[in-house]
C-alpha cells in the first residue's frame, strides 16, 4: 500500500545530493502527475475503490437488513431496494470529484461547511453521532461472523451459548488487527472481493433458481414489488434498509480516501488552474465513475439478490431474523432449497460476506477517526508517519470496541438497524456538504454533464426526503 511506503521530501541522505520521492497519496506534488488512461480496457487496471466499497456493502446491509426486509415486507419493497442502491451513487460521484481534484478525503471537506461549533463544523458533529452508532452497526458484524463460525464450529459448548460466542467474537476481533496491522491491505482486499464475488454469484443463481423449488416465485410476484407502496409495519426496517444498503453516508464517506490512496488525486497534481490540469482532472474522474459503476452493479445485484431469498423462501414460512438465530434463519434460505448440506455452504460464505465487510470496515473507519483528529487539531494529517501511526491504533481499538458492543447487546439484527437509521439521518449532512464543495471549491470546469446534475439533483432531493422522514420519526413526530 502506497501508505506504507510514503517519505517526506524533506529525507535526504547525508550527501544531500538525494531527495527520497515523496509518494504519500495525500500529498500532491508534480512528481506524482500521470497522464489518465482512454477506454475501458486501459482503465481496469486503476479500478480498486470500489472493489474495497463492495466488500464493505456486500455484507451486513445485504445478508441481514436486506434479507429481513423480504422476509418481513415480502415483494411489495422491492421498488425500495432497486432506489436504495441506485439513488445513492450521484452524491457518491460528486464528493469522490471534490476529492480528486483537491486531494483532500471527506471528513476535511465537511468541516469546511458553516456554522462551526470551535473547531468542529456541524455535519462532523452529525458525524460522531453516526460514529458511535456505527459501533452497534459494525459490532453486529462482528456478531455475525462469530455466530456464523460458532456454528460451523462450536467451542465449550452450545454453539448460540455465551462461551463459544465469546471465544469467536475475541478470534474474529483479534484476527482481524493481526491482518490489518501487518498493512498487507492488498491480499486482503483482493481475498475479500473474490469471496464477496463468489457468495454474491452463488446467492444470485440460488434467487433465478427458485421458481423451480417448491418456494418459487411469479413475475407477478416481482411486478408487484414496484407499486411504490409500503406495507404498514414496515417503515421502520424499510428506512433502516435504505440507510445501510448501496452506498450508505458512511461509504460514500470512506469512498474519498480510498480514491486518494488508489492515486487519482495524486495523479492528477497540484490544481493548477491550467487546461493540462484539467484534462487530467477530467480524465481521471472519468475512471472514477468507470469505478463507481462496477460497485454499483456488484452490490445492486448482490441486494435484490437477498431481498429475493428473503421474500420468497423466510416470509411464506413466518421467518424473521433476529437475535444470535439470525445465522440459523438465514441459513434457511439456501438449506429449504439446496437440502441440509448448504448449511455449511451457507455458513461459510456469511463468514466471507460478513467478515470481508469487517475488514474493509476497520482501515476505512481507522482513517475516518484520524482524519476527524485532525480536524480538530489533534494530529497532523499531512504528517505521514504520524497519520499511519494514528491509524494503526485505531486498527487495534476499534474491533475491541465493536467486539465489546457485541457481547453486551448480542442482537446483531438491532444493532444493524440502529446503525442504518442514524446512517439515514447522517445523509442529510452528506448531501450539503456536496453541494457546499461542488459550489465553493470544485472547479466549474470539470462539473458533470447537464444529465448527471439532474440525477445529482433528484438524487439529493430523494436523500433529503428519507432524511427528513428518519429525524421526524426518530423524535416521535410521524408514526
């Protein structure tokens, strides 16, 4: 990883005639500029951000909260599903463009938007709230994936038991530092997304198979779905849904700094204000939404995927997944279709879809913690060796803490849901942050065409009316 091999300008060997190449990502010189490839074919090579995006949403959004929405609301929210994941990916697009052409990651660009309280602006505010409601979120994750192995193999007893949860949960939790902090983040991205990849695919044949089992379903059962109504009952687990699945507030959070470190802003360079810069800015953003459309259609199809399984297989039988059963219910899905030996199928790729989004999430939360430091004046964030100091301590406390959440709650289906209704909320800030940025510090020369500033408007139009709905339902306004 481009982190770790970073050297500030400044180092020079004694002759002084030497100056170490400073390849920190976050740091734009013209030394780092590289002209931005032409096409598809030349672009695939720097596709890499959303790769690590899919890893993280392919997982507690799609296995859990998508899954128990079908399985509570049945076909009738599939219209939600589709808009979920779909109307996420401008606002996305446009923070990772802010980005890219000043080389700065989110959590910057949102202290940057009035008021401030001190140091802090109010959207990084709204940030520490989701941010600690991500610690029930992730710490379900956590649950999951050690339930998941708990079952596959149990230890000192019962496999749902305390013991063998506990022994999981602290494996999960310390295996996850220990591949992390060695900072060999490639093999472990390029694991993670094969695995997502396969489990996703596996899921996805399983979902077209089903009108040949005895728990099928009709193309009227999936036009049904896009009526645009919403069951009474459901507003709740729908919202939640809307909050986690496809790029949710903290994803296209994260988005920016794995933009950064893939090298798009440093290729581009020092914003310049000439036309050279320009068209490397444009260039550049042009693989960036190459990137971005990969990740949308491995998650959308990951998502409906789920959703499907979970109307068509958990809701005829009056199953909802809850508490530490959420595995064993899950797993229903493919074992009252594929027969009791897809148990094992099954519980193995939880562990790869659920631990693949742990392990995008603790590098992207670590920078997210270091970054909102920063902001506030406690580190350096063009510090090199500092920044990747801080990180590494936050590699270490934050699967403690998400571990710890779930030991104390053990009910991995509320803990996401919690998570993704404050993630709903925290949207709001996303969205004005944009449109701030896009005004004050993008450059109009590499806006976006007439066609994506009117999806990035209904977009934001869209986001703001769930947000809303989300606060007045939180404080008890609306039922």
């Amino acid at each position: 990883m481009a982190l770790e091999r970073t050297a500030t300008a400044a180092e020079a060997t004694t002759a002084g005639a030497y100056v170490v190449p400073d390849d920190d990502p976050y740091h734009l010189t013209p030394e780092g500029i590289r002209e931005p490839p032409t096409g598809w074919g030349e672009s695939l090579r720097h596709l890499g951000p959303g790769l690590i995006l899919s890893a993280s949403i392919v997982g507690s959004g799609e296995l859990i909260a998508t899954t128990t929405l079908g399985a509570t609301a049945g076909f009738a929210l599939l219209w939600m599903v589709i808009f979920s994941t779909l109307v996420k990916v401008a606002v996305q697009v446009e923070l990772a463009r802010w980005t890219i052409s000043t080389g700065q990651p989110a959590l910057t660009g949102y202290n940057k938007v009035p008021p401030k309280f001190g140091p802090v602006g109010w959207i990084n505010l709204l940030w520490v709230l989701m941010a600690l409601s991500k610690i029930l979120q992730i710490g379900g994750i956590v649950g999951g994936t050690a339930a998941a192995f708990s079952i596959l193999m149990p230890l000192g007893g019962d496999p749902l038991g305390g013991t063998s949860l506990t022994i999981w949960t602290i494996i999960v939790a310390v295996s996850s530092i220990a591949l992390l902090y060695s900072n060999n983040y490639n093999l472990i991205e390029r694991g993670a997304v094969i695995l997502v990849v396969i489990f996703s695919f596996v899921t996805i044949v399983i979902a077209l198979g089903l009108p040949f089992t005895p728990y099928g379903y009709s193309a009227g059962d999936l036009l049904s779905g896009l009526t645009f109504t919403v069951p009474a009952g459901t507003i709740g687990v729908a919202i939640a849904m809307f909050g986690i699945t496809g790029v949710g507030a903290d994803e296209l959070t994260f988005y920016t700094y794995w933009c950064v470190e893939k090298g798009y802003a440093r290729y581009v360079g020092p914003a310049d204000g000439s036309e050279a810069w320009v068209r490397r800015a444009k260039g550049w953003i042009s693989v960036m939404y190459k990137d971005a459309f990969v990740s949308w259609l491995i998650y959308t199809f990951g998502t409906l995927a789920f959703f499907i399984m979970g109307a068509a297989v958990l809701k005829p039988q009056g199953l909802i997944p809850k508490g530490n059963e959420m595995i064993t219910t899950l797993s229903r899905m493919y074992t009252d279709t594929l027969g009791a030996w897809a148990a094992v199928l099954f519980l193995i790729g939880a562990i790869a879809v659920l631990g693949s989004t742990l392990w995008a999430a603790v590098p992207s939360w670590s920078r997210m913690y270091v970054n909102f430091l920063s902001v506030v004046g406690l580190v350096d964030w063009q510090n090199t060796q500092s920044r990747l100091r801080w990180i590494r301590i936050f590699t270490v406390a934050l699967p403690i803490l998400w571990g710890a959440a779930f030991l104390y709650i053990q009910s991995p289906v509320l803990m996401v849901q919690i998570g993704g209704v404050m993630t709903g909320v925290f949207l709001l800030g996303a969205v004005a942050a944009v449109w701030y940025l896009r005004q004050n510090e993008t450059d109009p020369r590499i806006h976006g065409g007439g066609l994506f500033n009117a999806v990035l408007v209904i977009s934001s139009i869209a986001i703001i009316l769930l947000g809303v709905y989300t606060v007045l339902k939180v404080f008890g306004v609306v039922a």
